[in-house]
C-alpha cells in the first residue's frame, strides 16, 4: 500500500506494528494477509528450532515461525494478546507468532533510518530500517525473498 506524495517524494507506507519482547516492530502491510488469534500449531519433525509447525487456516496448511526463537528470545506461554500474523511472500503463505499487535501506521519514507547506518550491528538481512517517533523507535522488518520455512518472514 504505498502512495507517493508529489509535492515532497516521500513514499507513505502502511505497516503493521507488532510487539516482540518489549519491542516493537512493523512490517509493511502489503505482504499481510491476515492477523489470526492463537489457535494449536501441528509440530513438524526435523525443522528447525524456530519453526513452531503448521496451522490449517480455513483449509490452507500454514508453517509457522516463532519471533522470539528465530531471534534468540526466550519463549513465553502465548496469551490473549498472542496472535499469528499470516505474509504471502512469493506466493507463499507464512505465519509468525508475535506478542501482540499494537496498530497499523502509515509512515512516511523520511521516517525511517535505513538499516545499513544504524543497525550495523544487527543481523542485516532483517531488519530494513528503524522508524523514528517522538516516542519510540520501531524495526521494521525487511520482506525476505528465502522461502517462509528456510528463514525469519518478515
């Protein structure tokens, strides 16, 4: 959902914000498909550690990544905030357990510090930048182009 403003080149994009252990992050809204409550997630043998299972949404056989284990957190009981953010990415639908989902924000393109400047420290292939407000900052995740089940979907 991007639109470009003419008068100053910014591009505005909506994101949605999502909390990882006390954190905030957001990923553009373009590859949300849909925002789940919790529900069981089918484990599957021989994936890796951050890969919960699978879910059956309406019919549709899901995998599912946990944020907390796919980025060194501990894991925590889910609870009625808990939710699965399902992506489509490259025509591949992926679910994320995030701690809760706190809004959906339009951004502008001078919002965000790109994540080459400030976040050299991090693991580079996700984070794509960090948003700037008066009072937060908020990562927002880089759509991966690996297939959902190999990697992080954000």
């Amino acid at each position: 959902m991007a639109t470009v403003e003419a008068a100053t080149g910014n591009v505005a994009r909506t994101i949605c914000v999502f909390a990882r252990n006390r954190e905030l992050c957001g990923v553009d809204t373009a590859v949300v498909r849909e925002i789940a409550r919790m529900q069981d997630i089918a484990p599957v043998p021989n994936t890796p550690a951050y890969i919960d299972g699978v879910i059956n949404l309406r019919g549709r056989i899901i995998p599912v990544v946990d944020l907390r284990t796919r980025f060194n957190m501990p894991r925590v009981a889910p609870d009625a905030a808990t939710r699965i953010v399902v992506l489509e990415l490259n025509d591949v639908l992926a679910g994320m357990v995030v701690d809760a989902v706190t809004e959906i924000r339009t951004i502008q393109g001078g919002e965000i510090d790109e994540a080459a400047t400030v976040t050299s420290a991090i693991e580079g292939n996700f984070v794509r930048g960090l948003l700037k407000l008066p009072e937060r900052l908020i990562a927002q995740h880089q759509r991966r182009r690996a297939a959902p089940s190999a990697a992080c979907c954000c």
